[in-house]
C-alpha cells in the first residue's frame, strides 16, 4: 500500500529509535488477545467509515499489520485501533501485527503520531493527547513539539483550546468552529462572552476573517459608547439617560444569541428607547427579516 505522506516524525521513526523496523517481528495473532490502547487520543470513531473498512477487511484482509506490544500473554495496541475494531466486526480470529518493545512513554508518542496529522482526529482530542504527554512526562512544549518533528506553536495553540469554555470546546469538536475561531475568541476574557460571540459566529457562518473584523468592529463601537459622558444624555425632557441595567443586558444577550447579530438597546428614557439589530450584508439583511416574520 502506498503510504501517505505526514508532517512530523511518522512511526516508522519511533520504531527505528526502538531498533524495531515495520519489516520485522511480524506474526498472526488473535485479536481477542489484543487490548486497546490505554492512551489513545482519538475518543469517537465514524460507524460508516468502520463498517466500510470492516467490509473491505472481509474481502481483502488486513493489508497493514497493527502495531502491538506484548504484555505478559497478552498484546496491548500500539497503533490501528480502526483496522482492529473493524477486523472485530469483520468476525477475523487473527490479525497481522508488528511486535515492538516500547515502554508507556513511546507508546503515548506513537498514538500521538499515528493521529496527529488525521483530518478525522479532531482538534480537542490532538489537544487533549498534547496535555495528557506533557502533563504525565513534564515536558515544555518545545520539547514535545522537537520529539514529534512539529513547530512548538502547534502545540502551544492546540493545548491553549483546551481553556476555553466547554461549551465553545464542544463546537471546535464537532466542526462548528475552527480552531482560527477559537483562537480570536480566547482573546476575550469573559467566558461568557466567548460563548455569547460563538453562537453569533456560528449562526452567521462568519468566516474567521469575518469574525476579526466584526470583534473589531464591536470593541470600538463598545469603547465609543464608554467614552460618552453620561450626564450631557437627555431623554429629551431634561432628565439624564437612565444607566443600562442587567435586566436589559441580559436581553440584549437573549436577543443576540436568538438573533445571531449584534443587538443594542438604546434607553432613552424610564419607558422608551431603540432596538438596534446590525446586519452586514444584504443576505444577512434578509434572514434578519425572515427571522423575525417568523
């Protein structure tokens, strides 16, 4: 099979440090025998993709051997966690594997390896895997990043998800936002805000340079209005405008989010004042409207 080319360390790598090549200690082993490994990153698996590959596995084999160490009579999973559950649903009683020698630290590596470049391991969990390493072996992050063959800031951003609210990490899971998303958003403090600006994100389908230019655009507007002195306002009567209270923030909040724009109520007065709903385009215009003939 040809194999794909990989940025970073591929296992191949990892096997030659171990003095294992994938050309050698091959054998035929149950697959009953084989338990999965302990430190894995990738949490979800696609039940097409497996039933595809199980398919497959049932007319040509197993073409790639899995990666396994022994433990006492048994084998732990290096690498090829789809090929050995898809084996599973295949009904095969042995597999093809490579035997290598790693201790937990290579066995962490290799499972790092083998998913990092994967379009179908998503961002939270390579994020979760680069923590879990560099939490259990206390490594700096360019030292991870240097035994993997990876740019120190790939690590460093990836694992800087992983402060974000669950909600916004649940979103950056499933595809909804993109790790450039989530990047401009932990540059907001309140996370209450992060999520708030993420459901506008995602109901506007803003691109990520759309979303800079919007947050911009917000914190002048946000900064401007700070700015003005409070008690040159009038209601028109003489009276000062009243201060927005967090009943009426929190509206605003309900609105933008139920919305998905930016929603400002004006008070102008004890029981009169504006709605302003922004749109930025002559599409977002119309599903504004749309949204509200509803």
């Amino acid at each position: 099979m040809e194999k794909k080319a990989r940025l970073g360390r591929g296992l191949d790598a990892l096997l030659s440090d171990s003095g294992m090549t994938t050309a050698g200690t091959q054998a035929q082993v149950p697959v009953e025998a084989i338990e999965r490994n302990p430190y894995q990153p990738r949490k979800t698996f696609d039940n097409d993709e497996l039933a595809s590959l199980s398919a497959s596995i049932r007319t040509h084999g197993v073409l790639q051997p899995l990666v396994v160490r022994q433990v006492g009579e048994r084998y732990q999973l290096v690498a090829g966690e789809r090929r050995l559950r898809a084996a599973r649903e295949a009904g095969l009683q042995n597999v093809p594997v490579t035997i290598v020698d790693f201790n937990d630290q290579q066995i962490l590596e290799a499972a790092l390896v083998e998913n990092i470049q994967r379009t179908d391991l998503n961002p939270i969990e390579k994020a979760q895997g680069f923590k879990d390493y560099l939490t259990r072996y206390r490594m700096t992050h360019e030292q991870l990043a240097a035994r993997l063959g990876l740019g120190r800031a790939t690590i460093t951003n990836l694992v800087a998800l992983l402060e974000l609210p669950a909600e916004l990490q649940d979103a950056v899971r499933v595809g909804q936002l993109s790790t450039g998303h989530a990047k401009i958003l932990k540059g907001i403090n309140d996370p209450a805000r992060q999520i708030a600006f993420a459901k506008e994100i995602i109901a506007r389908g803003l691109s990520v340079h759309a979303t800079e230019a919007y947050l911009k655009q917000f914190a002048a507007e946000s900064e401007a209005r700070a700015s003005e002195p409070r008690s040159s306002e009038s209601s028109g009567n003489g009276h000062a405008i009243p201060e927005k209270t967090t009943h009426v923030q929190s509206i605003e909040n309900e609105l933008r989010q139920k919305l998905g724009t930016r929603v400002e109520i004006r008070v102008r007065g004890k029981e009169k004042g504006q709605i302003v709903l922004v749109f930025e385009s002559n599409d977002d215009f119309e599903r504004l409207i749309e949204v509200l003939r509803r």
